[in-house]
C-alpha cells in the first residue's frame, strides 16, 4: 500500500465537497450580492463625507471609507473591462 497516493485520495475526497455547488445556486446571488456591496459601499463613503463636512467625524474616518470606495470602484471597472472584452471576444468568432 503506498502512503502517499491515500494521503493525496484522502485530501482530495476532504476538499472536493467544498467546491461543489450548491443544489439551487444559479450564480445571479453572488451577482446581486456583490452588486448590493458596492451601492452599500458608495452610501457608506457619501454619509462619510458628509459627515465630515460638518465636522461630526473625524479625517481619518472619511480617509478611510474613501478608500474603501476607491477599491470598489476600481474592482467594478475591472469587472466592466473583462465583460466588454469577453463580449468583443464573442463578436469576433467566426459565425
């Protein structure tokens, strides 16, 4: 009996129900989850600024989720240009 192909089969079998799917799960949740964060994201950061104007917070605060957009905004570009590309990619194959 080798060790090391049951170890390897072992861990295989461990691992291998977590990336299976879940029955029902179409992939639209994780979409419109996603989606609802970066709306949640932007609401969060204006009522920072705001905020801050009024000088009810403090600067690091408002540094702080202006970052957070910053990063959110930069994922949902990233995302647009991958679909865009994927999209021209589909136009170009031969009918």
């Amino acid at each position: 009996m080798d060790l090391t192909n049951s170890l390897v089969a072992r861990a295989y079998e461990t691992g291998r129900t977590a990336t299976q799917p879940t029955p029902g799960d179409t992939g639209g949740s994780t979409f419109a989850s996603a989606a609802s964060n970066f709306a949640q994201t932007l609401r969060q950061s204006e009522a920072a600024a705001m905020s801050a104007m009024t000088s009810e917070a403090d600067p690091h605060s408002l540094v702080q989720a202006l970052t957070q957009t910053e990063i959110a905004l930069e994922t949902a570009v990233a995302v647009r240009d991958k679909v865009v590309e994927a999209y021209q990619e589909i136009l170009r194959m031969p009918v």
